[in-house]
C-alpha cells in the first residue's frame, strides 16, 4: 500500500462560449482590478485576446497587455513580464494562449511580487511565496497548464528547461472555451494533442502515480484517442474540439498531482537545444519510451493500450504492450507528425548532450523503469534510424 495525496485548489469552468464570462468570473472571485494580459503572437494574430481585452476594459479592468514570447518561453522573457507587472502596480495575471502563455503567466505571478530568476526557486534560494493570482484562459487543447502546479521555463544561456513546481504556482481559476481552438492550424492541434496523450499515459503509469491521477489518466487517454483523429480531419467540429478540450483537462489533473517522465525528460531536451516544438518532441520519442518501459511493466502498458481502445480485455498482455506500440506509431503517423530525423537542426553529434539533459531532468526518477544515460542515448538512436 502507497500513501498518495492529491490537491487541486482550481475552480475549473468549462464550456462553448465560457471565454465571455471572464470579468464577471473575475469579480466572483475578487481577482483584480488591474490585470496583467499574457498570450503570444498567435493567439494575438488569431483575433483570440483583442476581444478579451475588450470585455474586461469594459467591466472596469485596468489592463495590460504582455505578449512578447517565445514557443519555449524563455527566462528573460519571464524576468521581462515581471518588471513589467512591478512597474504598472498590477494586481493578478490573466493567461490566455497554450502552454507557452500560461507557464510565462505563472512565472510572472511568481517573480513579480517576489523578485529573483527562475533557478533561484529551483535551487531553494527563494521561497514560493506571496504568488500573484493566476487566471488560464487555454486556447489549445494539450498542455493542462491550466490545472497544474507547473511552469516550464527555458534557461536561454544553457538551453537547459527549468520546471518550477509549487502547489501555489496552480492557477485560482481556469476557463475553457472550446471555442477558442477553432482557429488552432492542424499541426498545432496535432502536437498539443499528442502532448494531452503524453501527459495522461505518463502520469498514469510513472512511480509517483496515485489512484486519483490514475482515474483522470484512464479517461483522458480514451478521449483523445478517440477525438483527435476527428478534430485533426475537421477543426470546426464542435463536438470533437470540446472533447479534446476535456481530455486535455483531465490528462492536466492527470499528471498535475503525479509527474511525467521520459518521454518529457526527452521533449525537453530536444525543445532546449532546438526549440522543437513541445508536442512534436513528446510525439517523436513516445513509442519508443513505451517499449523500452514496457519490457519491464508490461501490465501497466497492457492497461493503458486497453484504456486507449488499442486492445481487447481479452488480449494477453504481451498482445496489449505490441498493439499499443504500434498503435501509438500509425496513431502520430496519421497526424502527419514528422519523425526525429526529420526536424530542423536534429544532429546524431548533438545525441549526447541530448541525453544528458534528460538524465538531468528532474521527472527522469520519476519514470516507471529506472532509466539512465545509455538508456537515453538507445531511445535516441532507436527514433532516428526508424523509418
């Protein structure tokens, strides 16, 4: 028997057209009045935040605008909205992109009111502390950012991804429009799909798993299995767009309150060296983790492939793990995810310095089987030479 907590402190609103709810879910909840505004360029180009800002203007927010970020948001640029939150005496931070958005929203609640870089609280140097309230707004269905205590950050000077962790860095509200993702192009609703997946099979079957994360991760495989295919063919198919919205949902409380595991330690990696897009990178290297977990908990695996519709019940196991790997490569492959080899800038001299960034990934002992760097280097070269 494991002794497990679980704690999620977010008020979660779902629904078609929550987005327009914003300011009076805002005053319920005390948050405001002066707001810090955090996308990126294409949620601003998509036409998504002009009207946000517009809503909350109109209600009587004081609004700032912050939108200068990277895909793989950077320190500086986290250091950047900080400053910027000190200097217009903002209040709390309003997300409203992917991944990208929110962990540099919850980086400024964070480094705003408290001062100091993002390694500073990793190491214990500074406390987590006197966080400013955060607001998601999700415009993708993939990262969970929404409901995790998690921000992933890139130090810019080493290309090294930092992940502060701290059950105050989950933000106090989520809303999810599913609306909002109907602009998303297909090879992003393809990535953030996977990277949903990702997260609900490694929180899951990781060692820091709990019946709880367990519960979430079970349904959330089978939804986005399911719904992906369907949204990646039609983007505007309502009812294929909410149910990626609530996978990605649950896979978010999935993995929240447990961890990930190789599969990210590797994404990482490879998103720090060459600003790999974070889905594309979990996608790349997802099957071949599996494989190499599996040999040693095959149950687990059996489990998730008959959660993910791959396998009957009444399969073997041995049946399951074969079916779910290659499942999971026809899966990727029909959302036209390209292969390792195939990304911009990929070197076999760089493999290396790849796999000692995993090994030195603070979720590596957190995957199912122990894992270190010849193990990394194997999966490496095991994605790059498949065809």
């Amino acid at each position: 028997m494991n002794n497990f907590s679980y704690f999620c402190n977010t008020r979660i609103e779902m629904g078609i057209g929550k987005s327009e709810q914003l300011p009076e879910l805002l005053k319920s909840m005390q948050i405001g009045p002066a707001l810090l505004l955090v996308s990126d360029p294409g949620v601003v180009k998509a036409g998504i935040m002009q009207p946000i800002r517009e809503r909350l203007e109109s209600a009587g927010y004081r609004v700032v605008v912050f939108d200068a970020l990277s895909q793989n948001p950077r320190d500086a640029e986290c250091l950047a909205g900080a400053k910027l939150f000190t200097e217009q005496r903002l209040d709390a931070v309003v997300a409203v992109g992917g991944g990208s958005a929110m962990d540099t929203g919850k980086a400024i609640a964070l480094l705003g009111p408290n001062g100091g870089n993002p390694i500073e609280y990793i190491e214990g140097k500074r406390m987590y502390a006197d966080i400013a309230p955060i607001v998601c707004v999700p415009t993708t269905a993939g990262t969970g950012s929404e409901v995790t205590r998690s921000s992933v950050i890139t130090e810019a000077a080493t290309h090294r991804k930092l992940t502060l962790k701290h059950a105050s860095l989950r933000p106090l509200l989520a809303v999810l429009d599913p609306k909002l993702t109907f602009t998303v192009p297909k090879p992003v609703t393809a990535a953030t799909g996977v990277d949903a997946l990702v997260h609900a099979i490694e929180g899951y079957s990781c060692k820091a798993t709990n019946p709880v994360s367990q519960a979430f991760g079970a349904r959330a495989m089978g939804k986005i299995v399911s719904a992906l295919p369907a949204v990646f063919r039609d983007g505007n198919n309502e009812q294929a767009r909410y149910e990626m919205m609530e996978g990605s949902l649950l896979a978010g409380l999935c993995f929240g309150s447990s961890d990930v595991a190789a599969v990210h330690c590797l994404a990482e990696a490879l998103g720090g060296l060459y600003d790999t897009p974070h889905g594309v990178a979990n996608s790349v290297f997802l099957p071949y983790v599996l494989q190499f977990n599996a040999e040693t908990e095959k149950s687990v695996h059996a489990e998730m492939a008959r959660h993910m519709n791959l396998a009957q019940d009444s399969d073997s196991d041995d049946k399951a793990v074969r079916l779910l790997v290659e499942g999971v490569k026809e899966f990727t492959r029909r959302l036209e995810i390209p292969k390792l080899k195939e990304l911009p800038g990929v070197r076999r001299e760089d493999f290396p310095r790849l796999s000692e960034l995993a090994v030195a990934n603070n979720s590596t002992p957190s995957n199912v089987r122990s894992i270190g760097y010849d193990d990394y280097m194997q999966i490496i070269e095991q994605a790059y030479d498949d065809e």
